[in-house]
C-alpha cells in the first residue's frame, strides 16, 4: 500500500544562513519550499528556491521489488532545460538486491540544500542541490547520464538506449581528495553538469575510478547536482490561485506546493520527474477543471497555459504543439538532422490537443474580456523563434481555421470517411498514447465525440467577440458556420461507436476473460450485468474506430465518456437518456464487468470484447491499460455533476449551448431508472475517489489481485509490474502530475447524495 508522507511542507528554510551554507550567502532573502513524498520504492524531494528549482528522486529496491525492474537509482531533474543526472548504483559483491540507498538529513540540508555559485566564465550561475547519500554496502556507479530528461528517458523507459553523442562527453575525474566528479559539457559547448561524490564523515573512505565507474565503500557521502544554464520563474501558490482561493495555500498545502512547482510564468509543466515541461494536451486540460480556482489576469496562472499554448502555435497549419524540445536535446536533435544549432524544437503529433486550446480561449475570455486585447496582442516568438512577426492572435486564428477546414465535410455527409482520425504517419494522437492506448484504432472516440463539437462551439462563441479572430473578411460568419456544423458534429458522431450485445452474451465473455486472464483471479461479476444494462442489452461505445478501410468499433469499455459529459450539454433526447444511462452503468459495474474496483475507475476493458489480442494487451501493466489515471477520475467526476446539474436547471455557464434548448430541462431527469443511475454512479465514483485519496496526485496507478485479501484489489505501483507483451521496459508513474491536483478544485458535490 502506497503512504505518501508529507514530511515537510512549505519548509522555510533559509538559505542565505551563513551557519550552514556560509558558501550560499546571498544578500537577497531567498527562502527554499521542500516536499518529501514517500512512493516505495521511490523517495521523491521536491526543492525550489529563488535560483533553482530541482526534484531528486532515491530508488531503493524492496525486499519484495522485481530486481530485473527496480534498481538503486538516484536522479535529480530541473525544469530549466528539462534537464537532469540519473545515476545508477550496483552492489560492489554482485548480489543483485543487497544495496540499499537513501538520502539523509545533514548540516548540508534537510535532506536537500541548495548549490549556488555566481562564476565569471559563465553568464548564468551554477545551481543546483546538495545532501548525503547513504549507502548501505560497498558500491558502484557504472553508468551516469547527464544532460536532458529526454536522453534519461531514452534510457530508462526505452529497451536501456545509450546515446553515444552524449555519453562520449562524460568526464569521470578525482575530486577533493578522496572523491570524484562526473561532468558532462553540452551539446551547446557552454553548459557543464557537474556531480560529485565525496566520503561525508567518513574519512577513511575512498570513491576510486576504474575506467570511469565510481566504486566505494559503505557509508555516508555528499553528493552535489549542479548545472549552469538560465533558470525559469516559479510562481508562488497564492500568485497561482484567485482571491477566493487563497485559503487553499493553508488547507491543502502539500497540492499546492506541488502546483506551484510546475508553474511558471512561461508555462505549466505536466509532471515530475519525467515531464518537468511544457506538454499541451496536459496544461490545457489541468487549465479547464483548475479554472474557477486559478488566478486570472497578466502574469497568472491561467494565462501561462494559454501563452504557452499560442506562443508554439505551429505557423503554417495551425496546429498546437503537443511537447516541446528543450535544452541539451534539443541540440541533440538538431544535430542528427545536421543542423548546428541549440533552437527549441517542437512537435506536433496529436490531433486532440488543438481542440482544447479554443474551449480554454473561449471559456477564460467569456469571463475575462479585459483581457482579449493584451494577450492577443502579444507577439509571438519569445520561445518559438519562427512564430517572430505573428501575434498570439494570428496564431489563434490558424488553428481556429484548421478546426473549421478538418470539420466541414462531417457536415455535408456523415460518414466515417469524415470523421477525425490520427495523423497517417503517427501510431498515437490523443491522450491514451502509448503503443496498445488506442489498440491500433485510427479514429478516436474522444476527438470525434466531445472535442470537436466543444472546440466549434467555443470557436462560435470567440468569433461573436468583437477582437478575437483578425481577418474579418473571412471570419465575419464564423459565430453561426461553427455553431451549426457544431450542431451536427454534437448529434451525429456518438452512433457510429455505439455497439451493444446481450446481457446473456456479456455473461458469456465474462466467464472467458476471467479464465484465460493472467492477473485477475476474482469473480466475473456477471451478475451486475442485469442490474445495470438498458432492457436486456448491454449498450457500450467503441474506444475507438479501427480505420476507414475497415471500421470496425474497438469494443474497449473506456472513461473517455467523461470527455462528452464535461464538454457538451448534448440536447438529442433519446440520444442523450441512452448515453447517459450506458456510462452511468459502466461505472455501476464493478470489474471486470464495468470500470469500477475498490482502488479506482480503469480508463479501459477489454473483458466484454470477446477479442483475444485485445485480451492480452489490456493488462493491468500497460500504461493505458486496466489501471487508474487520477485525472479522468476528475473528468468523470466533474462531467457526471454537470449533467446532474441540468436537472436542477442549472447549465455550466461555460458550455456554449446550442441556442434552441438552452433553457430546458432534459429528458432523462424525468426518467426515474436513468436519473437514479447517474446520480448512483456519481457517488459511487466519489465514494472510490475518496478511498484512494493517498494515491490522487499521482500520474497512474495500478492493482494487483489477491484472492486471500478481504477485498482481493491491491493498490500497486505501475513502475514495478512487468510490461505487458512486446513493450521494451515497464513505465514508471510520475509522483506528482499536473492534471492530477485538479482535485484541488473539483469536489463532491453534496446536493447529489
Ligand atoms: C552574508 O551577507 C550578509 C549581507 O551582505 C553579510 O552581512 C554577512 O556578513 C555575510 N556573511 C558571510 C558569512 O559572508
Ligand atoms: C529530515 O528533516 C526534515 C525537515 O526538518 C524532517 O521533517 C524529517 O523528519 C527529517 N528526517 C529524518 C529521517 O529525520
Ligand atoms: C561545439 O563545438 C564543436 C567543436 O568545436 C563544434 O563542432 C560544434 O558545432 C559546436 N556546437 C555548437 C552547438 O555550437
Ligand atoms: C572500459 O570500458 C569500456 C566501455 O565499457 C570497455 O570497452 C573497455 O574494455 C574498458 N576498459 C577496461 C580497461 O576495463
Ligand atoms: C508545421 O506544419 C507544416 C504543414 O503541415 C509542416 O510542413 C511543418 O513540418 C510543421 N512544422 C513543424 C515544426 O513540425
Ligand atoms: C546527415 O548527414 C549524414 C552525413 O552526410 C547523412 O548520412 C545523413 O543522412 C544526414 N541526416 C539527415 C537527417 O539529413
Ligand atoms: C516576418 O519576418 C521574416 C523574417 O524574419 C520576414 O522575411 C517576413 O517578411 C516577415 N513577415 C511579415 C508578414 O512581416
Ligand atoms: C483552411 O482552408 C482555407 C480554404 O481552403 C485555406 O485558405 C486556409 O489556409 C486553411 N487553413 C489552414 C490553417 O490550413
Ligand atoms: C457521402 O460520402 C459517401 C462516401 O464517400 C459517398 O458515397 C456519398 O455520395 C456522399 N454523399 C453526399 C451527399 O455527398
Ligand atoms: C443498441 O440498443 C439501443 C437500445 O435498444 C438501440 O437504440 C440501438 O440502435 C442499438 N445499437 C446498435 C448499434 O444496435
Ligand atoms: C426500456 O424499455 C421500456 C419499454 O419499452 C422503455 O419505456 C424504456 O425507455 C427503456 N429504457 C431505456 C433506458 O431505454
Ligand atoms: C484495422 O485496421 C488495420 C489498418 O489500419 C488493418 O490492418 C486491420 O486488419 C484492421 N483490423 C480489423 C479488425 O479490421
């Protein structure tokens, strides 16, 4: 069971002290914030202060860990550049599991303390952090990576690729007397990471070099993370909230000490350690369920997201950016497509992520028109050099183009030819991106069925504003041609992934999938079917539509319903009563009949599929497989409220509605089993939220089956399953993400109990 103890929050801890770091003094105040979160086998420290800004992570096998998985691993990541070291220890006897490592308090910090050097050879200072590592056996340290995240990545989540452009540039050299030091000079020739390792209160110790490993005795040792290069500007937690939320900085202040972590004034970051960067889809998203609690206005916030958004806009087709490439890789990059230069680069694979830019336009001008004009007008190119002479406005008006193009022909004729699908030459497009997310699926249900229309509503709703869209010539009726083929992209997608089968036919699969399943030994639940289904048919949408060749739906049972229940008051009666009632059902229904288990809502279930290979990728080890993203709790959670709340004649006043409806209570309010349906199943959903309050602001999670356990689910980490068939290494939850802590600002909502 996972215990995350918040040792230490909101720490002050002074580091201009001279007692402790006379070396650090610094005539400006400069007080560091601290966080320690326990996630065995991980320890996670988070600490920032006004000249770094730095997360380090101890790995530390447990007696029970998968060795072949989980090894002593230090890493210190920093949001500037994306950048970092990874170290990776081994026991010096061989016995794979003996070494132990931790980092502990000392005069150095608590445990981390802050590295800080102004020096004349570089503009930028040295920063960094500094503590004590322990060890528990004599050791070694064969393999360091320095530089970006990225290339970190590249090695611990890909089958152990070890780029030699980068390593060759290792230095491996004595340090100290009895120490050593590893450095790494960029790619850019300016940058130097530096680490070291020293005998800390241990003075008859030694750390030797033999052909650029380290080796060492037990004991204490200092170890210093240190890079020059430009930092970032955190903001602080009350810059990040409005004035009614001001008390949260009190009441939650662990969430929003990790918020402000990955806030910047340039951007929002999606996560640490391993997405300290900007990521659209990410920050878009924590924007929209974060907003009735974020700041609003120049410098806040809400307008880093959307700045950061527009800024990385690409120019040519409008398309908004789904990660950025920064720092020493973005040099790395360069140079393999020959090119000497250190310029930011900038990807565009997906196809989800230009939708939610207009939604949060629309959503955050609706409330803020004051401030149309200055973000619009503020130039592009700060980050994204090739965006110079294009205003945030200009940009907004490409994508909003490129929505309206990629929209016009569902229009006039829908089929599935017309309907949205990925990139040809890309394997993943939207949020479920990993190899198995979509099980090969070219046409998605969350772009086709909630993303679209929201983003032709919000694009209707922007273009009635006075300012927002330049071009007037061509934009003049874009308010009522966006509204109208809204309308239709609203009413006309959900069929085409509806599919259905009998209750007798679900109980059937049932019974297979938990026969042939390799990790789920429990019950099939089969009698849940009955109680939950619509009239003896058991009525799903297809994760997604296989290709246009052959459009078959993917019979995934998956959460992406909730992008529909947030983003759109859908008005088609019959329509929305069957919707409404099938998602509430697929929360109803515990696992593997349904979604729901004592440790959260799975994002997906291939156990009424009847499909083997769906069957066997779909495990509770692929990163979008049987597992729990804390997010789409939110997502659901949020959208099942909102569609509550139309029974109470209450409409989200930032859904943009089809005009015609918009007063009237639907239909499936009246409709006593459908009603009484989405109201169990958003307290259900809201009951396994808060059992899993421990695990929420985590990126994912996963579970394990134990037939001698009271409730048989056990929480388990993701890192240490092994990867499902065909996935080179496992995949490691970051401890804290961004669109994790939206809880911050969605909760129960007791008038529904
Ligand atoms: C640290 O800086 C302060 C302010 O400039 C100064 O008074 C103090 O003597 C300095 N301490 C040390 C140890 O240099
Ligand atoms: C280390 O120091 C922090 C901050 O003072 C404290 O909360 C924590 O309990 C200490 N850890 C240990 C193991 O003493
Ligand atoms: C760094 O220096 C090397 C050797 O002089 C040179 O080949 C390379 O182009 C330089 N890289 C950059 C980004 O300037
Ligand atoms: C040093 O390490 C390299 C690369 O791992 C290896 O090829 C070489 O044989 C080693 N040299 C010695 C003396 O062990
Ligand atoms: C921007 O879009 C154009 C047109 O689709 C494409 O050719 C170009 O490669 C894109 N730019 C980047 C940086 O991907
Ligand atoms: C870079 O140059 C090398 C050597 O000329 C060539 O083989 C390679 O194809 C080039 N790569 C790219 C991406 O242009
Ligand atoms: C934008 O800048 C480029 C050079 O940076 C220039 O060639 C081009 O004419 C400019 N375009 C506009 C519309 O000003
Ligand atoms: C959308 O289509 C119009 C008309 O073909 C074209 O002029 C415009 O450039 C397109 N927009 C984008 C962003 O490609
Ligand atoms: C709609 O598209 C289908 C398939 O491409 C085509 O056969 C049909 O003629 C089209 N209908 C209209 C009204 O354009
Ligand atoms: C599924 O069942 C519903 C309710 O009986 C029905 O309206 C719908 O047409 C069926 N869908 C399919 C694809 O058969
Ligand atoms: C189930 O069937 C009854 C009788 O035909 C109908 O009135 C009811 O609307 C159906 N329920 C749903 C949820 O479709
Ligand atoms: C799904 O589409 C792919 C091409 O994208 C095709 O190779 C495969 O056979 C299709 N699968 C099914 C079940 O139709």
């Amino acid at each position: 069971m996972l215990r995350e103890f918040i040792t230490s929050l909101l720490l002050l801890v002074s580091c201009g002290n001279a007692a402790l770091h006379s070396r650090h003094n610094d005539t400006s105040s400069c007080s560091a914030r601290t966080l320690h979160l326990s996630d065995p086998p991980y320890q996670d420290y988070f600490y920032s202060d006004c000249h770094v800004d730095a997360q380090a992570v101890v790995t530390s096998p447990l007696p029970n860990s998968n060795l072949s998985i989980i090894g002593p691993r230090f890493i210190v990541a920093w949001p500037a550049g994306n950048s970092g070291i990874c170290t990776f220890f081994q026991p010096q006897s061989g016995i794979n599991g003996s070494l132990a490592i931790e980092l502990v308090n000392s005069t150095l910090g608590s445990p981390l303390g802050p590295v800080y050097h102004k020096t004349n050879q570089s503009a930028p200072p040295i920063v960094g952090v500094e503590g004590v590592l322990s060890f528990n056996d004599s050791a070694e340290l064969p393999i360091a990576i320095l530089g970006s995240v990225r290339n970190i990545r590249d090695f611990t989540e890909g089958p152990s690729l070890l780029s030699s452009v980068i390593q060759a540039g290792i230095k491996v050299t004595k340090y100290q007397h009895n120490g050593a030091k590893i450095t790494r000079r960029w790619l850019d020739n300016v940058t130097t990471t530096t680490f070291t390792l020293v005998p800390w209160k241990n003075s008859d110790s030694h750390v030797r070099i033999h052909n650029k490993t380290l080796r060492f005795g037990s004991g204490f040792y200092h170890f210093t993370a240190s890079f020059n290069y430009p930092q970032l500007k955190q903001l602080t937690p009350s810059q990040i909230l409005n004035n009614q939320s001001q008390a949260l900085v009190k009441q939650q202040p662990g969430t929003v000490s990790s918020l402000s972590f990955f806030s910047y004034t340039e951007k929002l970051l999606a996560g640490g350690w391993r997405f300290l960067t900007y990521f659209g889809r990410d920050s878009m998203i924590s924007a929209l369920l974060l907003q009735p609690i974020l700041s609003t206005g120049n410098g806040s916030a809400i307008e880093a997201v959307i700045g950061a958004a527009l800024e990385r806009v690409n120019r040519t087709d409008g398309s908004v950016c789904h990660e950025e490439t920064i720092g020493d890789y973005a040099t790395f990059v360069n140079l393999q497509n020959n090119i000497t230069s250190t310029a930011a680069g900038f990807t565009y694979p997906m196809i989800d992520t230009d939708y939610y830019l207009p939604i949060l336009m629309a959503r955050y001008f609706g409330s803020s028109p004051d401030r149309i004009s200055p973000m619009l007008s503020t130039r592009a190119g700060t980050i994204d050099v090739s965006n110079a002479n294009l205003t945030w406005g200009d940009l907004s008006y490409t994508t909003a183009s490129k929505i309206l193009n990629l929209t016009a022909a569902f229009e006039h004729n829908q089929t599935v030819e017309n309907l949205i699908a990925l990139k040809p030459d890309q394997i993943v497009g939207q949020w479920r991106d990993s190899t198995y997310g979509l099980a090969n699926g070219r046409i998605p249900f969350d772009v086709n069925c909630a993303l679209a229309p929201a983003a032709l509503y919000a694009i209707s709703s922007l273009a009635a504003i006075p300012g927002v869209y330049p071009n007037i010539s061509i934009t003049r009726d874009w308010a009522t041609v966006a509204a109208r083929r809204a309308k239709v992209w609203e009413d006309k997608t959900l069929q085409f992934f509806q599919h259905n089968m009998t209750t007798q036919t679900a109980e059937t699969r049932l019974k297979q999938y938990t026969s042939k399943s390799t990790f789920y030994k429990g019950p099939t639940n089969g009698d849940s079917v009955s109680n939950y289904s619509t009239n003896g048919t058991v009525i799903d949408y297809g994760l997604a539509i296989n290709s246009t060749a052959t459009p078959e739906i993917i019979p995934i049972s998956h959460t992406d319903t909730a992008f529909r229940h947030y983003l759109l008051n859908t008005t088609d009666e019959e329509q929305l009563t069957t919707f409404i009632n099938a998602s509430a059902n697929a929360i109803l229904r515990p696992f593997p009949a349904g979604l729901s288990t004592p440790v959260g809502v799975v994002v997906a279930n291939p156990a009424l599929s009847n499909n083997e290979v769906l069957i066997a990728n779909f495990t509770n080890s692929a990163y979008h497989g049987t597992v729990v993203w804390s997010w789409q709790l939110a997502l659901m959670a949020k959208g099942f409220e909102r569609q509550l709340e139309r029974c109470q004649g209450v409409n989200a006043t930032d859904i943009p509605l089809s005009v015609t409806n918009a007063a009237t209570i639907p239909q499936f309010c009246s409709d006593k089993g459908v009603f009484g349906a989405l109201k169990k199943a958003y307290n259900k959903l809201w009951d396994i939220i808060d059992d899993n309050e421990e695990q929420l602001e985590s990126e994912v999670w996963s579970w394990t089956y134990n037939d001698g356990s009271t409730r048989g689910f056990e929480f388990s980490p993701l890192g240490v399953l092994p990867p499902p068939p065909g996935v080179g290494g496992g995949t490691e939850s970051d401890v804290r993400q961004l669109w994790s802590l939206t809880f911050l600002a969605v909760k129960r909502n007791k008038s529904f109990e």
